[in-house]
C-alpha cells in the first residue's frame, strides 16, 4: 500500500534561532533515508517540513507500507574445503544448518558455496525507526537535554510522537511516547487535542481546530504582509534573520503597532534599537529621512480583535527597557572617558598578554606609526586610540556588549571631543563581518587596523591560531578585517602600507621572548589564506593563486593585479606565453646557480639576440607601468614580445654543450622570468 506518511514531534519550545535549520535537515534527511531503504516510489515529490515553536514534523507522498523483497546471498566456505572424498565437510554442514536448508540446497559461484533466497522487505514501522534514528542523529544540536526520569536526550522535552502511513498509525516508540494520531494545538488558543485521521489531515486540521500555522514559509509571509500592512508612512527595520526569528517564536503571529515616549529618541539610536530587536524583537521604525520615530511593530502569537492589551503591555516593557538605556546614558556621561582610561588597569585582556590599559598602549603606538605612514592626522589617530576601550567600563556597554565602540563615539563628542576622535573611536572595530562597512575617515582606518593587529599579533604569538571550526578569539574574522582595511587604503596615501612591516612593528610592542619567533611570517601566510578565501567570491582561484604565490606584502595591489592577469588571460599571446614560463620556471629550478650578467658577445644566434633586444626595448615601458600601478599596461606589453619568445625556443638550445653560452642564455631566461612574473606568475594561469 502506498500513502502518505505524517511524522510529528511535539515539543517544548524549540531554539528559534535554529528552528528553521532544524525543520529542513528534519525532513530532508527522513526522505533520503527511506528512499534509500526503497520506501519510496519513484520519482517522489519533494518533503514538506513544518516547523513551529513547539513541534517539528514531515509530510512525505508515495510512501510505501512494505519495502520490496530482495535477494539475500549468504557466502559459504571455499569450494575446495566444502567437501572431502565426495563428502561435505563439517564447515559445509554446519553452513547448511545456519541457513536452515540441507547441502543439496545450497550453490556455488565461482570460489564458494552460497545460498541465496527472497528475503520479505522490511515493514514501514522498521524504515520509520531506522530513519528517525538517523535523521536524529544528524540535527544539528549543539547542547542535548534530559527529562523526567528516562535516559532521552534532544533538544528539548518530548511530549508526543505521531506517526501516520495514511490513516493508518504506525507504531514506533521514541522519547518514551508510544506513537499515535493526537497533536494539540496552540498552547493558548486551542481547545485541546487534535486527533488526525489522515496524514494529508495534518495542516489543515492544526490550523482550523488548534490555531496553529504549522508551514514555515507561510508564517513568515504573514508575518512580512502585516509589517507591510501596519508601517504606513514608515519604514520597518525588518532584516531577514529577525523575521525569520520571530517566525520561530509564534505559531499564530498577528503583527501589531506600538509606541514609546518620544523623550527617549534623545538617547543614541543604536541602544534603542539594539534594545528593541535585540531584546525585544521588536522592529523599529525609521521615518522617509532614515531618522527612528517613536513607534515600533511587534509580533505576537495571538491575534485577536480587541489587541489593546496586547499592545499596552508590550509597550510597558518597552518603556521600561528604554528608561534603563536612558538612565545609562546619562550616568556615563558624567564621568569622562579620559578619567576612566586609567582604570584599565584592572581589566584583563589576556592573563598572558596583560591588562586593557597595557593593550591601549600598544594600539597607540602602532595607530601612530600606521598615520605617519598614511600621512594621516597623527595627533587625532593618537588621542582616538588613548580613548578607544574607555567605554567598556560605562554601564551602557556593560548592558549592551554589542555597542563597545559606538558609545565610545557618542560619549567622546559629550566630553568635547573632536569630532575626527569621536568618529575613529566609533569606526574602530569596523569591518566586524565579512561585508561590513570600513571606516568613514583615515584616523578611523589606522585605528582599526593597529587594533586588529595587535589582537592577531598577540593571541596568534601564544599558539592560540584557529583550528577546524574553532576560533575563539576570532582571528579569522581580524584577519580578513585588516585585509580588507588594507585593500581601502586610499590611493592618495604616500605610500601602500606594508603588511610584513605592520606586522612586526606589531611584535615590536610585546616583551622580547613573549611571543612566538616565527608570527610575522605564519600571520602573513594566514591572513594571505583569508583574503584568498575572500576574493574567491568574485575571482577564479586560479588568477587569485598567481598573485598570491609571490606572498605579496601590499594588499592594495593584489585585487588589481588579479583583474589585471584575468584580462591580460583573454589575449591570444597569453597561452603561448603561459607555458614559455612554465619552462623557464622549470629550467631555472633544475639549472646551476646563474652568477653571471648576460653578455651580448657571446650571443650566437639571431632568435636570442631578438629576444635580448626585445626585453631591454620592454624594461623601461613595464618599470613605468608597475611604478604607475597599470598592471594591465604591464601585461598588454608582455604580450608584444610572445614571437620572439617562440623562436628562441623553436631555435635555440639553451643547454649548450660550451658553458659560457649555457651560462648566459640562462641568465637571459632569468632576466626574462623576472619580467614576465612582476605582476604575477602568468604560467599558474592557465
């Protein structure tokens, strides 16, 4: 019999942060597994996952009752030692019995005696089981629990298990529940339970019956339509993870308009805001001018005509919630932040690598040198880092952790501040993520850069690197950070900034013996593999591996030396040109140390000779073109030289029999290696 199949799992509340991960895996995994286990017609349609704060449950079609029957070969002793004198031997007489059958039953392939016979196909109830445990065993949980007095672990308390093949229950124990054909529904709105008398029953009935909405997709697309419905003039700060969280909390969302007292838009924006989607999830609400208005849109798992309830009290823990942001705000700006840096002292960084204080120090001193490198405004750069971690002592940041830095800015203009100080302190933890904004102002930029080195510099020189998907202190996110700040560094700096030369000057500010000898280099290697992983998104790893390999210390150079090998790629002297390298990377690493210069006397033939006098006519044009940072001009010029490349080598031996001649057409290889390589190594793209 074929049907449909309805597993549901009934729950207490489910992490809304992973409940849609949950509900996907879920269903995904019990529909490979019984159609591995041959439970499934073929071609199925897709699964169907619902997903709520309490229940994670499956719908599959064209699920069968019984799997098919297979053939089953059970393998005997060798040929040779199944019998002896014409007779069978023990080991073939005890064979037979362990398959229920005499000898004469059993046959023989090529090297053994066999038995073979159609063995029935499992009943769902074993498939049901077998999948469960794998599907189980493969959500993602990071933290399992217990209840009552069993020995059951998930992730939270089951309380009912139903399984329905059809209309019929199959019956499956798992959590201590028997399976069956009851659910319940909403915890405040239904009635009580729900039988189901079919599996294709199970939406509809929790809908109408127990003012459940057990699809997903469809409780979020209510919930997006009633922050549309209810914005008006406004515009919903109503990012895709916080939907999709709020989704995870409520089973039967109605979306709801709310206010709070103006009074507290005095307040920075960001605790109100942090405070209403954060704690809340609540979303705010910004006017036409991108400016917060006093009135915010909240979800609620109950929908209902006379909401003012609902509302009012939503609002009073708001108020609440703000009164607390307020009243920080304007206890932390009583103390300066220059009167708190002292205390830093007492804040421990690293019990390794000192305290906070000693931590700004060092920041200050790399920020400094960092803004005499970019010409920078060095006493700004200074005066921000002097006050950067200032405001991890305010209670603002103590409430909110999240807004470290951006307080600081705000509490930085308070004191009179500059405004150059207050933005570089604001800006300084910047880019956070892979996507983030850099900093706005260049004092901002050196900041943050002296601030992600020294935390590389300091937790990478105590063997604390990432390892697998562990990293604690967030290395690989500081590490892609200072690569993208790199990249921006603006053109019109005196100089690109040197990476391996930050990276010392950032060791330069620990103890001697402190850190590990080899950091500078295994940072630069590692901070390289970010950045690698990083232009991957938008580059063939192939042109990114061509530049890379050189282990390039001026990051800004590297993203335009890509494009510039992807287009110089596209030229019909590139391939050519490609594996010449190649050879002469080859010749060069088997060849002897080359000491000498090239010698234009000792030329022979005519293809080196053209080949000589086409490098030194191209050497001045690439020096331009490379001190002028036009990669592209650089390799559009390699080009004109690609036919005096192929006929010294369709023409000429270069390991010459007399070693003066060998000896110089190496060094004219060498010096034509170099050339072709300033931008990147051309033979790697292919």
């Amino acid at each position: 019999m074929t049907d449909a199949l309805l597993i549901e799992l009934l729950t207490e509340e489910l992490p809304p942060k992973s409940l849609l991960n949950l509900g996907e895996i879920f269903a995904q995994v019990m529909f490979t597994t019984l159609q591995e286990m041959a439970f499934m017609e073929a071609n199925p349609p897709a699964p169907r996952f619902f997903a709520t704060p309490r229940r994670l449950a499956v719908y599959l079609q064209k699920v069968k009752s019984r799997a098919p029957d297979h053939m089953v070969v059970r393998r005997g002793p060798a040929l040779a030692a199944g019998m002896e004198g014409g007779k069978p031997t023990s080991a073939l007489l005890g064979f037979a019995k362990s398959c229920g059958v005499s000898v004469d039953d059993l046959q023989k392939d090529e090297q053994r005696f066999i038995y073979q016979y159609q063995a029935p196909g499992p009943t769902l109830e074993s498939g049901v089981a077998t999948a469960m445990q794998v599907a189980i065993a493969k959500l993602p949980i990071k933290k399992l629990m217990r209840w009552g007095a069993g020995t059951e672990e998930f992730v939270r308390p089951v309380h009912g298990v139903v399984v329905l093949h059809g209309s019929h229950v199959v019956p499956v124990r798992f959590f201590g529940r028997d399976s069956g054909r009851v659910t319940w529904g909403h915890r405040f709105l239904s009635n009580g339970s729900i039988e189901i008398p079919h599996a294709s029953d199970y939406e509809q009935l929790l809908e109408k019956q127990g003012w459940v909405i057990a699809d997903f997709a469809r409780r979020r697309a209510l919930i997006e339509q009633g922050i549309r419905d209810h914005t008006g003039n406004d515009q919903a700060m109503a990012d895709a993870k916080l939907v999709e969280e709020v989704t995870a909390l409520v089973e039967y969302p109605a979306v709801y308009k709310g206010e709070f007292n103006a009074e507290f838009l005095h307040v920075p924006e960001e605790c109100l805001i942090l405070s209403m989607k954060q704690h809340q999830r609540y979303f705010p609400l910004k006017d036409a001018k991108h400016n917060l208005v006093p009135r915010f849109l909240m979800v609620s798992n109950i929908k209902t005509h006379a909401a003012q309830d609902i509302i009012h009290g939503n609002e009073r823990v708001l108020r609440a919630r703000l009164a607390d942001a307020q009243f920080f705000f304007t206890q932390d700006k009583k103390i300066p932040l220059a009167e708190r840096v002292p205390h830093l002292a007492h804040v421990v960084y690293h019990n390794k690598l000192g305290s906070q204080l000693q931590r700004v120090h060092r920041v200050r001193e790399l920020a400094g040198v960092i803004a005499v490198k970019m010409q920078a405004n060095v006493e700004e750069t200074a005066r921000a880092a002097y006050l950067c971690k200032a405001d991890l002592l305010t209670d603002m940041v103590g409430e909110f952790p999240e807004l470290q830095g951006i307080m600081g800015g705000y509490y930085a203009l308070a004191d009179g501040e500059k405004e150059g100080v207050s933005i570089a302190i604001k800006d300084h933890y910047l880019p956070r993520f892979a996507d983030d904004a850099l900093p706005s102002t260049v004092s901002g930029l050196c900041l943050a850069l002296a601030d992600k080195l020294d935390s590389l510099v300091g937790m990478a020189g105590l063997g604390l690197m990432p390892s697998g998907d562990k990293d604690p202190f967030g290395l690989r996110r500081h590490a892609l950070g200072c690569m993208r700040l790199l990249e921006g560094v603006p053109q019109s700096s005196a100089m690109s900034l040197d990476l391996v030369d930050l990276l010392q000057h950032a060791v330069s500010q620990y103890t001697q013996g402190m850190l590990k000898d080899d950091i500078v280099d295994a940072l630069h290697a590692f901070m390289l593999e970010r950045y690698r992983n990083y232009l991957a998104l938008d580059h063939a790893i192939n042109y990114i591996d061509a530049v890379l390999v050189q282990m390039p210390r001026h990051v800004d150079e590297i993203r335009p030396r890509v494009l510039a090998l992807q287009d110089f790629a596209c030229l019909p002297a590139a391939p050519s040109l490609a594996g010449a390298n190649k050879r002469i990377s080859n010749i060069l690493r088997k060849a002897p140390s080359i000491s000498s210069e090239v010698q234009v006397d000792l030329f022979e033939q005519d293809e080196e000779r053209a080949l000589y006098s086409a490098t030194q006519a191209m050497r001045p044009v690439l020096a331009s073109a490379m001190g002028n940072r036009e990669y592209r001009a650089a390799l559009f010029e390699l080009a004109t030289i690609a036919e005096a490349v192929d006929a010294f080598f369709d023409k000429v031996l270069v390991m010459a029999d007399r070693p003066e001649i060998q000896a110089n057409r190496l060094a004219l290889l060498r010096e034509l290696n170099h050339l072709m390589n300033q931008v990147g190594e051309i033979k790697d793209i292919k």
